[in-house]
C-alpha cells in the first residue's frame, strides 16, 4: 500500500474499516461466491429498471401523442416531435 494510501487510510475510520472488511471477505471463497451472486442480481435489478424507465418514457410519448392526435395536430408532426414512428402515430388515431 502506498504511503499516501496508508495516511488516507490512517485518517479515515469508514475506509480502514473497509479494508479490513475487504482482506478478510476477499479470502473467504464462500463469502466471494455470496458477492457474485449478489451482484449479478444487482446487475439483474439494473436493466430491471432500465426496462421501467423505457416504458415509462415510451407511455408518455404514447399519452402526448394521443392528446396532440384529439388536437388536430397532424400526425407526421406528432411523430417527430415524440419519438414515434408516424406508423406508431397512425396506430393511436385508430
């Protein structure tokens, strides 16, 4: 460790606990075989909410369009102005 690392350490109790934490879990296979899993459920989580949030911003382009449609505004318009198709566009006036 380097000299800067050890006085960063020596000052700062969250991070000398950290590490002490690390060099105990880290040769511990078991508690490393717990981590990994638990980080590809995190991983999992991720694009879980990644997902949510597409569709999410994907519903409010559907809603904005479908309010701009009632309004008159024509639909080619409305297709560039919310990141839809103008099939997609066509498909609400239905």
């Amino acid at each position: 460790m380097s000299a800067a690392l050890q006085e960063f350490v020596k000052n700062d109790q969250g991070f000398g606990q950290y590490t002490e934490r690390y060099e105990e879990v880290s040769s511990d296979l078991a508690v490393r075989r717990q981590f990994a899993a638990w980080s590809a459920e995190m991983d999992k989580l991720d694009i879980v909410r990644a997902i949510g949030e597409a569709e999410g911003e994907k519903k409010k382009a559907v809603d904005a369009a479908r309010k701009l449609l009632s309004s008159g505004v024509d639909p080619d318009i409305i297709a560039k102005c919310v990141d839809l198709t103008l099939e997609e566009v066509l498909e609400l006036g239905k």
